[in-house]
C-alpha cells in the first residue's frame, strides 16, 4: 500500500497518536462521570462495583512516556471464511491497550486481539494477508520515525528492522518495562498458548523468557478474563528485589489485580528465624520428605478398641468395634484428605446408628444423622480413634524427637539423613523455633496433607531452576486444577538442590504433561558478552544450547586488570556512568560493603537491588546472590574469581559467575585483581 509523494506520513500519525489519546482520555472521563448511586441492591454490591469502576479508570490511564501505538497493520482483503481478520483497505494500529472513539470504532487494537497476531507472525513467506506493517519510533511518548516492511513485495529484501533493534537496545532507567513491541514469533507462540496447557519455557540470559511468561499472564486474562477472575493468577518470583524489578510490566499493559509473590509467602505459616546448612536444606527440600509427613500425620489414626453407644432418648444404640473398624479401614483407603476423613468419620458412625433405627421401624432424616454425628460419644470416639493435628506441631514433633523420626523416615532417609535434619537443640514450642525456609515448606505440605490447598486458575513461575522438590510441589498445589508457566535456565541454577532436568522438575509440581519450549535468541545481551559468558556452559551445563545473540551490535565488552584495587573499579562506574541508561556494579557479596563505602566516599550515590533509580542516581550495587533475573544498560563485574569462591561448590560459583556475566544489555567491563577462574580462559 503506497503513500502518496505530497502526504506527509510522519504527520499523519502523530494527527492518529494526538486523536488515539484524546480518545482514551473521553473513555476514562466516560467511567470518572458514572453515577452508582442508588444502581445496586446494597452496600455490599455499591463497594464492589466501586472497587470495580476504580480498577476501570487505573486501566485507562494514559502513560505519557509509554507509546499508545507501536505498529500499524494494513489488511490486502475482506474478512471472509478463509482470510485472516480485517477488511479491504482497513487499517488497524496495534498497542497495548483497545482504544475506541466517540461510536465506538477501534483507533487503536489491544495487542491480544486475534486481529493483532499477525503483526508478530507475518512475514513475506507468510504474509497473513498483510499487505504493510509499519513500525513506529518513540522518543518518550513523543513519535518520532516510522519503517515500513511490504510483505507482498517481492523486490523489497527482507532486513531486520531497524527500529525493532533501537527498541530493544534503547537504554533504561528504573524497573523492567514490557516487550510488546519487540515480541518475536516464537516468543508469541508461547504467549498465546492456550490456557488449559501448562507450558515450560528454558532460556538463556536475554532470551526474554521473563517479559514472556509476564506477557503470557497478560494473554490469558484477555482471552479468558471471566474464568481467571474466578479462579485468579498468580506470579512466583524468586525474591523482593526480582518482584520489585518487574512489578510495572503488567499494569502498563493495563493488568492491575495480579498477585506476585515469593515461593517464602505462599508458604508463609511460621516465622522464618533460622537457616539451614546445605546439607541439611538438600534432604528437607527431597520430594522424599512428602512421604515422611504422610507416615507420621497418619500415624495419629489408631484402630477402636471398643464400640460406642449413642443414648438417644430412652433408646440405646451400639456400634460394635469390628464395624468402627471397618469404616476407619474405609476412610484410609479412599486417600483423601486427613481432615475431610475426620470430617466424615463422625458421619460414617451416625449412618451405622440410622441403619439401625430404621430396622428398628424409626424413620430418622437428615436432622437425625446431624444429632447423632454431635453426639458426646462419638465426639469422643473421633478424638480417640482420628485425633486434630496441628501441621507446625507435626513438623516440630519430626525435626525434634529422633525415634519419631526414624519410625517414619525408615526406609525412606539414610541415618545420616536422618541426623542432617534433626535440631541440635529442639525447640519446646512452635512459637519458640526457630523455623527456615525449608522446614515453612514441609510445614505447607503437612497443611495440605490435613486440608486442601486452593487451586488457581494460573500460576507463572520465574526463576524455577533454584526450588527444591519440595517447592515445587508447595507451587503445584497452587495450580492443581488451573495451568502453569514455568520459566528457567538449567545453567543459572545456583543452589545446592537446583533443578537437573525440567522433566523431572515438572513431575514435582504435578505437570508431567507440560510442553517444554526452548528459547535461544537472545535479544537483549551483546553478542560479545553472550560468547564470552558461553564459555562456562561446559561446566556448569553440558548439553544446553547456548544463547545465539541477534543483536547486529555487539556491544561494548572489555576485561582489565585492577592493580589499584577499588578504585579502579569506581573509574569504570564512572566511566559507564557517562553513557545513558542504568549501570549495575556486581560483585561477590562479602566484597559489598568495601564497595558501598568506597562509593560513599567518591560521592558516587547509588542503590540496592529492588530500590527505584532516577537519572540522577543510576548506579545499583548488587550482591552476585541477587543478580539473577535483573538488567543493567551497563554492568561493572567485580573480581569474578570472588564471585566463584562464594559459594560452597566450584559448579555453583561458575552458575552464579554465568548469572553475573550475563546482565548487561548493552556493555559491560570486568575488572580483576586476582586471576580470572581458568573456565573463562
């Protein structure tokens, strides 16, 4: 579709840009003016339909910095049975948000819009029946370029875009912002998948995996927004800083009720005080402590001894011990949850009573079974035969008394496993202890064992490769009936228990089903820094694919020597510091504080993981233990022998080293004093 020689495009566009804004700011105005008074039957309803107009006007906000539209499609033909969707000469821009005008024709189309697709997935073997896809420039929230790609032209060679490229380069200031307008098409296959599919995603620094499965939460609530209201969403990161760094992506696509959370708040049940040496923190993370939890809760349920007589009026009824029995074998065969078993023995036993009384000639009802169930003797017999047990005291009861333990770890732990976990000194209470990370997990799992744990509708879970079994089945009963994303990288496993294979860590959160997509492409780290950081992969992941960079530039990338120690480290920060965008400066974390003074002192100023940069204050130190999943414009990595000696195994420094190594989006200069691990040379 040509452009007439006297039309000036670039004009035309800013007129739609200037005419789209004007739009969405009447559609909120439209909501801001809506008047619920007396509209709802009560109270109740009033404050959920405000909450609801609320939400509604968030929504619509227009961000001035973020671009309304991003692309412009231009359809060859009519809709018909076998076209894709859009009519002869229609025209549809594409954004993060639909956009309507005055009577309700679109002016911009929301980017999960089936009409949308095609503007990630068209290209010149498949057009998609697009004749023109126009890409547009920002400069702020200002437009500033336009490029076309003619997919019916034969003449016109295929090239990468350059604006793609600018846009997925442009430097950044603050946290994580969205990639709709870089998505690649085999990163929208993963995003529009379906809902009721669960979907593994590996990849490598760069590919975008993050931004993907965010991208994907946004997808679903789209096409599926009436269900997932009902059952809700759920987004696990790894920790604070990780959540913090992501946490505006979703509402500038106009996503505001989704939860993100640590894997330590879904398992919140105790107050965490303590820590684990590895060793120990491996064999309470084992899938095997599943079994352990399930032996000792029901090892509380203890065969009757005798019958019960219920007294009901001046009738006596007796159920005799071998039919308690019987129905306490019952109840254990039919594997349900221990509380729904104790809920039910108590019905169990008045049914045997009613049985009874009806051979006697009585005619008991509903009400009847009720009375008999909250009788006193069978209250007794339930707490005899199926006593309450408390999920923090079964665990306490575990980890502190070593023949319970052994009575039901046999055969399942080793008797060095079985010492590995114990307290040295047991706590005498649940208040008292001084609970880990993994012990509020075998705590959730004990809760689940008694009640069931809410399932959701969809869970996305970043950062995967570092849970242990046991957290991984602590997510997977979050999303028993709902699907899961899964997002990770084999080789940036950094804890003693990280994920060996993804087969394996799927059949621990209950979705063995799940597809495995692998992303290789990296879009955000230079071609010269992904090389380098590759050279690590034979050690810490043999057989991983490593990441291919697309980027047609390579990035700034240099590696010095630090004979003055500090300070020629706080030279390179300054040195990056002149460059536009934000600036990390790793190291390993007992090195941390000499360089937060030494910043200090050089009035250097700079934050934390997690805390907001401005475009005053561009500089973050970041502990190697908190890099994962972050990026910088530019990164200093400090000493990265340090970062390898940090840990307590070589393979786990040079995963952390790996994470370190692959955080810069556009350079990056590694600066040491000591020698540089023999892996990297």
């Amino acid at each position: 579709m040509s452009t007439p020689v006297h039309d000036d495009p670039l004009s035309k566009e800013r007129s739609h840009l200037a005419a789209s804004r004007s739009a969405l700011r009447a559609m909120r105005e439209d909501v801001e003016s809506l008047d619920i008074t007396d509209v709802t039957a009560n109270w109740v309803n009033a404050a959920v339909l405000e909450a609801q107009i609320e939400q509604r006007i968030k929504a619509l906000a227009d961000l001035s910095e973020t671009p309304l539209f991003f692309g412009r499609l231009d359809y060859l033909h009519a809709p018909g049975a076998e076209r894709a969707e859009g009519g002869e000469g229609e025209r549809f821009y594409v954004g993060r948000r639909h956009v309507h005008d005055a009577d309700g024709d679109p002016m911009v189309i929301d980017w999960r819009a089936p009409v949308s697709q095609p503007f990630y997935r068209a290209s010149k073997k498949d057009p998609q029946d697009v004749s023109l896809r126009r890409r547009f420039g920002y400069t702020g929230g200002d437009l500033t370029a336009y490029e076309d790609e003619h997919l019916l032209d034969p003449a016109e060679a295929a090239a990468t875009s350059r604006l793609l490229q600018q846009e997925i380069e442009r430097p950044r200031v603050g946290p994580m912002r969205d990639i709709v307008a870089t998505i690649q098409p085999e990163q929208d296959e993963i995003v529009r998948a379906g809902l009721a599919g669960s979907v593994c995603v590996q990849g490598g620094p760069g590919t975008g995996k993050t931004a993907v499965g965010l991208h994907r939460v946004a997808y679903l609530l789209y096409a599926h927004r009436e269900r997932l209201a009902r059952t809700g969403t759920l987004v696990i990161g790894p920790n604070r800083s990780f959540l913090h760094y992501i946490e505006q992506v979703l509402p500038a696509l106009g996503e505001l009720t989704v939860r993100q959370v640590t894997v330590d708040d879904l398992v919140a049940h105790v107050e965490v005080r303590g820590t684990d040496e590895a060793a120990t923190a491996v064999v309470k993370g084992d899938a095997r402590m599943a079994e352990v939890l399930r032996r000792a809760l029901y090892s509380h349920v203890t065969p009757p001894t005798e019958g019960v007589v219920v007294v009901r009026g001046s009738r006596r009824w007796r159920v005799p011990v071998h039919e308690l029995e019987e129905i306490v074998r019952e109840l254990l065969a039919r594997d349900i949850r221990y509380g729904a078993a104790r809920e039910a023995l108590p019905q169990r036993v008045a049914h045997a009573v009613l049985v009874q009384m009806e051979r006697a000639g009585e005619a008991p009802d509903d009400r009847v079974q009720n009375a008999v169930a909250r009788n006193a003797a069978v209250k007794a017999l339930v707490r005899s035969v199926w006593p309450q047990v408390d999920p923090a005291r079964l665990v306490l009861r575990l980890l502190a008394d070593a023949d319970f333990l052994a009575e039901h770890a046999g055969g399942i732990l080793t008797e060095d496993e079985q010492k590995a976990v114990l307290w040295a000194k047991p706590a005498r209470s649940v208040k008292s202890a001084k609970w880990s990370p993994a012990d509020a997990v075998l705590i959730d799992e004990a809760s689940d064992l008694i009640e069931r744990t809410h399932s959701l509708g969809h869970v996305v879970l970043d950062e995967a490769q570092d849970l242990s079994p046991m957290q991984y089945r602590a997510v997977g009963r979050r999303c028993t009936t709902g699907s899961a994303t899964v997002l990770g990288d084999l080789a940036q496993g950094t804890t003693p228990w990280a994920t060996r294979s993804w087969t394996e860590a799927l059949g621990h959160l209950g979705k063995g089903e799940a597809v495995v997509e692998e992303l290789t492409a990296g879009f955000r780290v230079p071609t010269d820094v992904i090389a380098y950081a590759s050279r690590l992969l034979p050690h810490i992941a043999p057989g991983l694919t490593p990441v291919a960079s697309i980027r047609e530039n390579p990035g700034f990338f240099d590696i010095r020597t630090a004979p003055n120690g500090v300070a020629d480290v706080l030279g390179a920060c300054r040195e990056l510091l002149e460059r536009e965008g934000s600036v990390g400066l790793i190291a390993a974390d007992a090195r941390v504080p000499e360089l937060a003074a030494a910043l200090a002192a050089a009035g250097i100023g700079h934050v934390g993981p997690g805390e907001e940069t401005t475009h005053a204050t561009r500089l973050t130190l970041v502990p190697a233990s908190l890099a994962k999943g972050l990026e910088y414009d530019y990164v200093v990595l400090d000493e990265p022998r340090a970062v390898v000696d940090g840990e307590p195994d070589e393979r786990t420094g040079l995963r952390r080293l790996y994470v370190a190594l692959t955080r810069a989006v556009s350079g990056l200069i590694v600066t040491h004093a000591a020698e540089l691990p023999p892996q990297l040379t």
